[in-house]
C-alpha cells in the first residue's frame, strides 16, 4: 500500500524526478547493506586465506567437516594431515576452518 502511494506521488512530480527520488533510497540500502554485510565476510574470508597461506607441517587444525588432524606436509594444494599414528591422509587446503594453538582443547563452538 505505502508503495503504491510513493509511486503515485512520483508520477504527479515527473518521471525525472520520481525516479531521482526513488534512486536515492536503493542507493542507501546498498550502501548500508555493503558496509554491515559484505565488506566485513570480504574481510574474514582475507584473514582465512592469509592463515591458511602460512599453515606448517605440526601445527594442528580442524577442518570444515569436523576432522583434526597435524600437518605433516604442505604441499601447493593441498596438506598431508597425520589423524591418528601412522595414518595419513591428503586434504585440500580450503577445507581448513581453524589452526589450535598448542596444548587447546577442542570444544564445539556457537555458530555465528
């Protein structure tokens, strides 16, 4: 209802204008949308690949489908993580949701 009304006071000013008035509001949702949404996930998503660019072998990390694991190499990508002794296995580096610092247990966390 209240749309129907701006657009009827838009035409009774003019096409140029209405339009002129109706930019402005979009324009502003979009900023404000970049500014609470977007620039801060562009933001998070730089600090993960800069963690995961400088992951080395025997650091711990926990992984996008809940596994833990050491790495025991590195390689372009993807790492080799050692998950339990003598067993090996190859993941790629994107799958790397966080690195545990030494002696931290592991607790589930709250989704955000």
């Amino acid at each position: 209802m209240m749309t129907t009304s701006f657009l009827a006071q838009a035409a009774q000013q003019g096409g140029a204008a209405g339009i002129g008035g109706m930019l402005f509001p979009m324009i502003l949702v979009f900023a404000l949308f970049y500014v609470m949404l977007i620039r801060p996930q562009q933001r998070k998503e730089k600090e993960r690949l800069s963690m995961i660019a400088e992951l080395r072998a025997g650091q711990r990390v926990i992984f996008a489908g809940g596994l833990i694991g050491t790495i025991t190499e590195a390689r372009e990508t993807t790492f080799m993580i050692e998950v339990s002794p003598k067993v090996t296995i190859e993941v790629a580096r994107g799958a790397v949701s966080r690195v545990l610092k030494e002696g931290e247990a592991v607790t589930q966390e709250e989704p955000r």
